[in-house]
C-alpha cells in the first residue's frame, strides 16, 4: 500500500523529530540530518588498535591523504583506513621496507564518517607490522587448542589410495610446485589425470581461496585424494596454512589429504592435520601414487615366482603319479582281489578252528555238569537202593518218632511206589515194616 503523505499549510514549518524513533512517514527525517547525527556518535569514539592484513594500498604521488583496505585475517570482513602522506611516509620509514600488500600489521585510527558519501573510514595515527614472534606464539596456542580437540590424533588419519582415480591439486597460480606435483607424479604413472585449483597462496586472500578450493574438491565426484602444495617462502609466507578456519576445513573434508607446504624444515599447521605430511611437492608426488616400473619390474618378478611354484607343484604331482602307476596292483588289479580272497580263507579256518575248539570246552563242562547234577538227584539215591517213606499227606518220613503203630506210609523206589503199615517202632531201633 502506498502512503500519499499530505504537505504542511502553506507558511507553516513542519518540525521534525528529535529523535529517530520518533520519526514517521508524514514526518521524516532529511538524509543530511541522519548522516550529521551518525557522523557525531561516530565521533564520540575513542581511538582503536585493531589487527588485519592490507590488502589494498593505492599510493597516490603529490596527493595530501593515501588509503588502503585492511582485512580481517580470518573472516570476509574489511574496513577503509585513510592516513595522511606525511603519517604513511613516518611510518615507511620506522619498518624495515616500505609499507605493502599483504602485511599484517596492527593499526591505530580513529573511526570517522564522511557524510557526503555515507561511508566509514579508520583515520590511521600508527602503523606497526605484528612480529613474527607474535605470530608464532598464537600459531603454538593454537596448535594446543586444536591438539586438545583430537584434530591431530593419528586415529583419524585415513589412507592414502594405491592408485587414486583423479587428484586434486591446490596449489599458486603458475607456480613451480604445481609443476613439481604434476610432472613428477606422471613421471611415476603416465596419463595420471589431475583436477587443479589455482589459487592464492600468501597474501590477505590466500586463506579464502585455498579453504574454497578444499572444500569445492573434496565436494566432487571422483577425486580420490587431495593435494595443496606450495613452494617454500619465509615464515610470515605460510602463515596462512596455519589458519584456524582453512586447518578445520581440511580436517573436516571426507577425501584423504596431503600437505606439501614449503621445505622438509617447514611445519604449518596444516600439515599436522593432514592425512599424510610431505616434505615437498616432488614427495607428495611419490607418495600419491606408485612408480609405474617399479609395479611392472614386481609384477614380473611375482609371475616367475609363481611360474616356479607351480611348475615345482606339478613335478610333485607327478612324480607322485608315477609312483602311483608304479605299483603292481595298477598292472593287474585282479591281485588286490586275489590277495583279499586268501586273507578272507585264512580268517575262515581260524574262525572254524576257534569255533570246533570252544564247542569241545563246552561238552566237557556240559557232561561234568550234568554228572554233578545226576549225584545230587533224588532219583540218584533211589537208583542206589534207597526208599524215600512219605506219610499219607506226603511229608517225608526222617524218624521214626515220626510214626507209630497202624500208621500207613508209603515208599518211593528206585521204580515204582509202595504202600505199607507200620506195625511196630522201636526208638530208636529199626522199625518193623509190613507190606500190604
């Protein structure tokens, strides 16, 4: 919806607001009252040190101020500082050379704001370089600090490929290490195929480009392996792969990495969290891939071992084989049959043998037992002469106490019974027995 705002009477002056709340469509603020009031608070603030990088110095000969960009080392943030010919030129010549890109300094300023154009600027009162001590003293507090959270553990260090599909390769642009990496490594494996990322590799955008062009590899689809690579250079030179933000990227990208940053004496941080450290460009070449000859000369020597081995286990099997058809049962297997046939007779008649022998032993006994039992008879006793007397009720009849006179009795005989009566008994003579 539009708002159609009505004009003041004729005559009459409109007030404005005192305060920016207290503005409104009808009533507004003119822009030059706005740029005046954030031009006095801005005003009001003291002066600053702050750190950064230069990016950015035009200098402007016979003009009476000069300008540059400073950077924030670690995030997209820059600001414009101003300093007058006079200041930049005290302090050209208080640092060992003249002012430039790419220093990291910290500067003293008071911020201020120029109405005409709406913009903010840092008025420069002192320009200092950050020492290298300095530098190498947050480096090592950060190493701690990374170390602490296990980013350099060897647990997480993954292997290398044998033979990657595809390598990525960070490194300068038109720099020798970029050669190094790439005509080495063909050099050992010939058509190695190689996704480059020219970047920056110093200076106040190096640590933006290199953590981008990590992450736009590690991203695609292929690439085995990752290699940033930068020549040696002075220490202040690889500063920025000793960066927090560009270290983290490379320990959180899935692709295994290798770190080939300045000489063997060199060690940025990066290359503590890498997956494999190289001392230069031309040893990481070595490392991400084997030696094309070496592999043929192995391959070789492999087959003629395994020729040897086999032709060793085929004489074997033969000679075994040999041995084999050797044996007379091969010539004539009938003799196996043969061989069995007189071994199965032998079995037979020791068989026969033991059978006709424990049959003999058993008769013996059998008739030894059955004389004993024949002794041992009644029937036995009755075949001697003896009469067994019973009563009517058949107990058997041992004495003569056992019976008196008119008693009938009967006697079992050898063959045959009787039946008799007593007629008289004498104890303990013999008794008198008539027949019936």
């Amino acid at each position: 919806m539009v708002h159609v705002t009505q004009p003041p009477a004729p005559g009459q002056a409109r007030p404005l607001a005192r305060l920016a709340r207290e503005t409104t469509a009808e009533n507004p603020w003119p822009l030059r009252l706005l740029a005046t009031k954030i031009e006095e608070y801005v005003s009001k603030m003291t002066r600053v040190w702050v750190e950064g990088q230069v990016v950015q110095l035009s200098r402007r000969p016979g003009a009476g101020m000069q300008f540059l960009t400073l950077r924030d080392t670690d995030a997209d943030v820059s600001l414009s500082v101003s300093l007058y010919t006079r200041t930049l030129a005290a302090i050209d010549r208080a640092l060992p050379e003249p002012l430039d890109s790419g220093a990291r300094v910290v500067v003293q300023g008071r911020p201020t704001y120029w109405t005409k154009r709406g913009t903010l600027q840092l008025l420069a009162e002192d320009i200092r370089l950050v020492g290298v001590g300095d530098l190498l003293a947050r480096i090592e507090q950060l190493r701690r600090m990374l170390a602490a959270e296990g980013l350099f553990d060897a647990e997480r260090k993954r292997p290398l490929p044998f033979l990657p599909r595809r390598v990525g390769l960070v490194c300068g642009r038109g720099s020798k290490a970029e050669d190094d990496v790439v005509v080495n490594a063909r050099l050992r494996w010939p058509g190695l195929p190689f996704e480059i990322r020219e970047v920056a590799v110093q200076g106040a955008s190096a640590v933006r480009e290199v953590t981008a062009a990590i992450r736009e590899l590690d991203a695609m689809e292929g690439i085995d392996v990752i290699v940033v690579a930068r020549g040696g250079g002075a220490v202040e030179d690889l500063l920025p792969f000793s960066d927090e933000g560009l270290v983290r990227a490379a320990a959180a990208a899935r692709t295994p990495l290798v770190s080939a940053i300045g000489h063997e004496t060199d060690c940025p941080l990066l290359d503590l969290v890498a997956d494999y450290r190289a001392s230069t460009p031309t040893d990481a070449a070595r490392r991400i891939v084997p030696d094309l000859a070496q592999e043929t000369v192995g391959l070789d020597s492999a087959r003629a071992r395994l020729r040897e081995i086999l032709a060793q286990r085929l004489d074997a099997e033969q000679r075994g084989l040999d041995q084999v058809r050797a044996r007379p049962i091969m010539t004539d297997p009938s003799v196996i049959v043969r061989d069995r046939l007189t071994e199965l007779d032998a079995a037979r008649e020791r068989i026969r043998r033991g059978l006709d022998h424990a049959l003999t032993l058993a008769s013996s006994d059998l008739r030894a037992e059955r004389a004993r039992l024949a002794a041992l008879s009644p029937q036995g006793v009755l075949d001697r002469g003896y009469t067994i007397l019973r009563r009517p009720g058949g107990a058997v009849i041992t004495s003569a106490e056992d019976v008196k006179k008119g008693d009938l009795i009967e006697g079992i005989l050898a063959s045959g019974r009787l039946v008799a009566q007593v007629v008289g008994a004498t104890k303990p003579a013999s008794q008198v027995l008539t027949a019936d």
